[in-house]
C-alpha cells in the first residue's frame, strides 16, 4: 500500500503528457532527417492551416490559402521515403485529415505513377511543376458503377490518328476539377486498363465537385464525364500497360500513405482530448481524474502506439522493396479500423463538446469514415491479406 501511494504521489506531480509520440519514447525510431521533416510540418500546421481550416472545412471549399502557404516549403521534394511522406501526412491530418488526403494526391499517387509509368518528355513536362505545386491533379480509377471492382471499369479509349478518343465517367475523383488528371481507361482494341495524363482544360472533360458529402469537407471529390476527349499520343504513359502493371502498382505505393493519415488522425484525437479532459471539471474534480475516462485514454494512446508501430515496419519494408501487397493491405485495414474506435471514444469522452468542429473529434470521426473506406475498403484488404496468407483467393 505504501508503494502504492508513493507511485500516486509521482503521478500527481507529472504534467499530462500532450504528445503521443513522446510515451513510447516513438521519436527514438526516427533518423534526423525524418524528424526534421515532422517537426517543420507541425509548424506549418499549427500556424498557417489551424487557424482557418475549419471555415473551409463548414463551407465544403478548397484551402487555397492554406495551398499557397505550404508551397514555398518544397516540401514534396524532400519527402522522398515513406517514411518522411508519412510524417507529413500524420501532421497534417491532426490539423485536418481532408487536408492531409488532399497532399497525398499531390505528392504520392499522381507524381508516383509519372514517375513510374510515364516517358521521360512526360516527366520532364509534368513532374517538377507538380512537386512545386504549380499544378494540382487527381487520379481518375473509380466510376460510378465500378469502386472495388476496380479492374471492370468501363471508361474507354479508341486509337485514332496521332492519339486516342477518351469517353466515360469517373466519380470520387479528389482534385478532379484542377490542372492534370491520370486517367485509368480501358483500350478498345486490347482490352487492356492502361494509364493517360489528361489536362482539364481540354475539350469533353467536364468535372463536378460532388456535393453534400459530410466527411473529407476540403476535398473536391468530383464527378468527371470525357465525351470524345482527344488525348495525343505523347500523354500515353508507356509503361502503364494494364491492371497488374499499372493500378496495382500504383496503390500498392500510395496505400503505404493512408495509415499514415489515420495515425494523424488518432493522434489529433488524443491530443484534443488529453487537453480537453485535464481542463475541463465536473463534480469538483477534473474529467481526466475519473476512472473511465483514464480507461478511455489508455486505450486511444495505446492503440496509437500500435498503429504506429505497424506503419513505420511495413513503410520501411515498403521502402527496402520488401513490403507485399497483402502486408501493406494488412496495416491499412487494421489501422483505419482502429482509428474509427479512437474516434468515437474520443468524441465520447468531450460529451457534448464533442461535436464542436473547434474540438476536432467530431471532425475525425467522420473523416475516419472516408479513411477506413479509400485506396481499398477494409473487406477488399483484408482479403487481400487472406489471399496472401492462405494462397487462395476469395475474390476475382
């Protein structure tokens, strides 16, 4: 009993410990550099989006302010691992995980398959305008009737003199309505899915910023129609020659970064609590001090702990070329999965405050939805996991 109350008397004297990273010592797994990177964006979160990001986030519009502001950071051209995207995209999604989604599409899926798929006059056309953010861009998969079922898309390109006629329809398209798309679409003479850089600006492209949606406020997720799009030979990417060699490829990259955003968003909901709860009284005494709610607490911070501890082994395996398919679609799955939890005990633990946009969790618990169901929803990766594990396939 004495020991019990000396550790009491520690803990009394101990402040309430505001960052997530710092209980598990999680800094100590990161090289300099990464850090760097981590702290930098932290400042730029706090200081130049916080401050008005919710009031795009209430009126549904795209940041650009906040836009203009992180481009003089460079910042896609030092986040060059997984590892270092993946801290920024953490950052930025405890301030806002629509804004952190937004830079994922900047920074990993359109600029990743330029790089990989396209010619070298493509990339010399495209790619460093894209890191200085010069040009915005989506990537164009999902349509309206084919979102898992990825591989059955229906929009099309025909071969004709000197490029390709594209038609169809896109849907869920963040960025859709910027610069530069890449268009996934299937060749009507092969059958094949192959990849296309197709500038907004041309004629038959027609994008539509999707409307009341309520989670993921700042992205312009868009409806999209080509009708006769000419697309000239040149913007082709070569190296995009179907599914396997193309998609797949694509999101096994991208879905390195999307844990990433869920960890953000878990660590915004444990800090907005943490501080909340150690302010906040209720008969006489601080909310923090009651025994559920340290319950409550513990479970957001250790399922954070874990979650990062998954992200950072697959995005170092990712970044060695020793990650697969199934490993990545494991932790994106279990991560997103947990994050939803978090969410939801932290906007239990504000009570009614908890669903002020001021106090984050109800934001995150929203926006968990959308991150628990993109880049592949949690049954498609978890299937992909099974596959892996099992050797059979439960799905085409």
């Amino acid at each position: 009993m004495f020991r019990l109350n000396q550790l009491a008397g520690q803990f009394k004297e101990v402040k309430f410990l505001a960052d997530p990273l710092e209980y598990l010592r999680l800094y100590d797994m990161l090289e300099q550099d990464e850090k760097d990177i981590c702290f930098a964006v932290r400042k730029f979160a706090q200081e130049k989006a916080a401050p008005t990001i919710n009031k795009y986030v209430e009126a549904a519009e795209f940041p650009t302010e906040i836009v203009e502001a992180l481009k003089p950071l460079k910042l896609i051209h030092k986040t060059n691992t997984y590892v270092k995207t993946g801290l920024a995209y953490l950052e930025l999604a405890k301030v806002d995980a629509g804004l952190s989604t937004f830079y994922l599409l900047i920074s990993s899926l359109v600029p990743h398959s330029i790089e990989t798929f396209g010619s070298e006059e493509q990339k010399q056309k495209y790619l460093t305008r894209i890191k200085d953010m010069d040009i915005l861009g989506g990537w164009a998969l999902t349509e309206k009737e084919y979102g898992s079922d990825a591989s059955s898309i229906q929009t099309t390109v025909k071969k004709v003199q000197g490029g390709y006629l594209l038609n169809g329809n896109k849907r869920w398209i963040g960025n859709g309505n910027k610069d530069i798309l890449v268009v996934w679409a299937r060749n009507a003479e092969n059958n094949n899915i192959e990849g296309f850089i197709v500038e907004n600006k041309w004629a038959g492209v027609h994008a539509e910023p999707i409307k009341h949606k309520l989670a993921l406020r700042i992205v312009q997720n868009c409806q999209i129609t080509f009708k006769d799009v000419f697309v000239p030979d040149e913007n082709r990417m070569p190296k995009a020659k179907d599914f396997q060699n193309g998609v797949t490829q694509a999101l096994q990259h991208s879905r390195v970064g999307v844990p990433w955003i869920a960890l953000g968003i878990q660590a915004g909901v444990y800090e907005n609590v943490v501080k909340f709860t150690t302010r906040r009284k209720q008969f006489g005494k601080h909310v923090a001090g009651f025994q559920l709610q340290q319950e409550r607490l513990a479970r957001i911070l250790t399922t954070f702990q874990a979650s990062f501890l998954m992200v950072i082994q697959v995005s170092r395996l990712a970044q060695e070329k020793k990650a697969t398919l199934g490993q990545i679609a494991a932790v994106k799955a279990w991560v997103t999965d947990k994050t939803r939890e978090v969410a939801r005990l932290g906007r239990e633990m504000m009570g009614g405050d908890g669903i002020l946009i001021e106090n984050y969790c109800i934001k995150a618990l929203t926006d968990a939805e959308v991150v628990y169901t993109y880049e592949g929803s949690y049954d498609i990766n978890s299937l992909i996991a099974g596959r892996e594990i099992t050797g059979l396939s439960a799905f085409k």
